[in-house]
C-alpha cells in the first residue's frame, strides 16, 4: 500500500524545508549582491515564459545583468572598504 501522491509531495517539501532555507541563507548572506539574488530568485518564481524561454533562463540573465550593471562597482567599494579597516 502506498501513500497518496499529496502526501508524498508534502513530505517531500517538508524535506527540502532545511536545503531552501540554508540555500536562500547563503544567497542573501553577501550585502553586495542581495539585490541580484533577489531579483534571480523573483523572477525564476514567477514561472514567466517569454519568447519560449522559461523563467529559469530569465532569472539566470536578468540577475547577472543586474549585478553586471548595477551592484560590481558597489562590491568592489565594500571589499576595499573592508581591507582599509582591517
């Protein structure tokens, strides 16, 4: 006998519960690249399908886009920043 398929999938999610949470953790861990991190993982959730292209590929683009134009000079200041005060 063997459980419903719902059930399956609960526990299963339940299971990854720990995986998600230390993966989203690490992610956001890093203050110059939250930005990007967010927007990777809203826009690979959305499930958005645009000229055939899924929301995985979206995500992966429009997050190092992001982090291309918007967020490497503001990490490149953060490390600096940080070797002057160490």
């Amino acid at each position: 006998m063997a459980f419903p398929k719902e059930l399956t999938h609960l526990l299963a999610g339940f299971a990854l519960l720990g995986t998600l949470m230390m993966c989203l953790q690490t992610a956001f861990a890093e203050e110059g690249y939250r930005e990007a991190a967010l927007l990777t993982f809203l826009v690979t959730l959305s499930g958005a399908n645009f000229l055939g292209i899924s929301s995985t590929l979206w995500g992966l683009m429009i997050g190092m886009v992001y982090l291309k134009l918007f967020t490497q000079k503001k990490v490149k200041d953060n490390h600096e920043n940080q070797a002057v005060t160490s």
